[in-house]
C-alpha cells in the first residue's frame, strides 16, 4: 500500500473503534445528568452485545439486532432504576454489581451455546448490512476524509445522530432542561412539580439501551466470534465513564473526546504500516514495545481523571447531585 492508502485506513479506522465508546459515552452521559451514576458500563454493554447478537441472528436481521440490544440492555437499566431509585440501593456498589452479573451472563451464555454458536458469516442480512458502506453523496469523494468519515456502515451514522439528537435534547428542550435541573437539585426540581422518578427510570433505561448498541457494534466488529476467553467489550465501558468526564458531560465533545481514544486503540493495529509508510518521521513506532500499545487507552484514561481531578480551574459540567441518592422526606 501506498502512504495514502495507508494513512486513509489508519484514519478509516479510528472511526470504527470509536463507535463503540461514542454509545456508552453518551449513554452513560445520558444517566448521569438525571444525577445517577452507573458504573455498571462494561455489563450493560455485554448484555446488549451478546444477546443483540443472538436475537438477530435467530432472525438474520441487523435492524432486530439493534433494537434487541436496545431492549435487553434496557432491561438492565430498569434493574439499576429498581435498586438505586426506588430502593435507593448504593449506586457506586450497585453499578460494580452490573458490570459483574452482566460480564459473567455473557460468559455463561457464550459458553453455553459454544457448540452451536451463530456464524455472522453465515447471515447474509447481518454481515453483509454491517460490512457494507453507506457512502455519503459528494463528502464520501473527498480525497482521503471522504473514505475516512464518510463511507461507513449504518450503526456508525447512527451513533453520530444520536449524540447530536442528545446534546439538542440535553440544551435545547424543555424536557432536556428539566432532567440537568434534576441532576443539579432534585429537590428544587421536585418542588416545582416534577416526577423525579419517573425522569429517572426513564433517562436510566434509554442511556442503558443505547450502551446497549455499542456492545452490538462491538460483537459485530469483531466478526461475532466467541473465543470463550475475552469479553467483546474489552474494557471499552470503564473507557466510557472517564470519556464523560473528558467530553465534559457534553454529547457534542464526546464525538471529538471518542476520536482520540480509538486514535490510541487504531495505533497499536497500524503502527507497523505506519513506520513502513512513513520511515523518516513514523519510523520510531516500530521500536515501540506492543504492550505499551495495548496499555495506551487505559493508560490516556487514567491521566483524563487526573487532570480532571487537579484542574480546579476548568468548569466541569458534572451535575452537583451526581450519585447521591435523593430522599422526598428530607426535601
């Protein structure tokens, strides 16, 4: 290849591993600004990708795909609702909790079926509708950028319109306007009448099913392959809760805040073309250990909350009542 093939594929791919951390981000961003904090990520997004997967091969549709991983993941989101609003269960304790049955449910799951495990292959409908482009007319023609952020499949333009109808919804509605009020005083908000519940069960299963996509994409990106041994999601959910933090609660930056960290996920796949590519200046990335690459986005992640932690200048958007469990009676 090429350094223009070359540095379009690196780019082509930064989306593709972005996607997945795009729907948690937002769906986690979703959750916290009704003022819950669900740590529960990396499950719900197992729980999504695994049973997503499932259901819509039993029918060889990706759209029933798409919607059962919505829905599953969704049902998990009311398992989090139950416990944290209306039993008013810890929620940093609870979310641990559903990373854990979800993970193990899709392990127990997988392995259950491993014998007569689905083929993505072997679902036309499934692999044909996630691996063929959807090209945008005139943008898809840009040299480079147009092959890179304009020719992809229909769960990564879906992404994107989600995490734009969010932000409008978030900044721009009455009903959006009432959720951050909730996030920021429930009590002020339960005051002028409205349904804290209600608004919490609500944003809690929605921003679930949408992280529910993302572990789809996931299973799908990988072929929908069970090796038995690595969840699909890979870490990707604990990923998404500091992306929160580094898209500053905004749904708009959280599309900027993905690109740099499937950046560092894409670079351990194409680091060695690129040092072939680009001898004289990319040169060096061949001599870099493949752990470090491994580590890099777990590692980005780790210096994101440490700088949000130590940057008391900056004005964070996280909502002032963020995991804390809200009591009527003490209002």
């Amino acid at each position: 290849m090429n350094q223009l093939e070359v540095l379009t594929l690196f780019l082509f791919n930064i989306v593709v591993y972005n996607i997945p951390l795009l729907y948690g981000t937002v769906g986690e961003i979703i959750i916290e600004k009704s003022g819950s904090l669900n740590l529960g990520v990396e499950g719900i997004m197992a729980v999504g990708a695994i049973f997503g997967y499932l259901i819509g091969c039993s029918v060889n549709s990706l759209t029933v795909g798409i919607l059962a991983s919505f829905l599953c993941a969704g049902l998990f989101g009311v398992v989090f609702a139950v416990l944290t609003v209306t039993m008013q269960a810890n929620q940093n304790v609870t979310g641990l909790t559903m990373t854990t049955f979800g993970v193990g449910l899709f392990f127990f799951i997988g392995k259950g079926l491993s014998g007569s495990w689905p083929v993505m292959t072997a679902y036309s409908n499934i692999n044909d509708g996630f691996k063929n482009a959807l090209e945008i007319p005139l943008l898809s023609k840009i040299p480079i950028l147009g092959k890179a952020f304009f020719s992809h499949n229909i769960l990564v333009y879906l992404g994107v319109v989600i995490a734009v109808a969010v932000w409008i919804y978030l900044n721009k509605t009455k009903t959006g306007l009432r959720l951050r009020a909730i996030g920021e005083n429930p009590a002020a908000a339960d005051s002028l009448g409205i349904n804290i519940a209600l608004y919490k069960y609500i944003h809690i299963i929605v921003g679930s099913g949408i992280m529910g996509i993302g572990g789809y994409y996931m299973g799908l990106n990988l072929g929908g392959s069970f090796e038995g041994s690595n969840c699909w999601i890979n870490g990707y959910g604990w990923i998404a809760v500091a992306l929160v933090i580094f898209a500053n609660w905004s749904t708009a930056k959280a599309i900027l805040g993905t690109l740099v960290f499937g950046f560092f996920n894409t670079l351990q796949i194409y680091s060695g073309s690129l040092a072939y590519a680009f001898p004289k200046s990319l040169g060096f990335l061949s001599n870099v250990p493949p752990q470090l690459y491994q580590a890099l986005p777990f590692i980005i992640t780790a210096l994101v909350l440490i700088f949000a932690s130590v940057n008391k200048k900056k004005k964070m958007a996280q909502p002032a009542a963020l995991g804390l469990n809200y009591y009527r009676e003490e209002r």
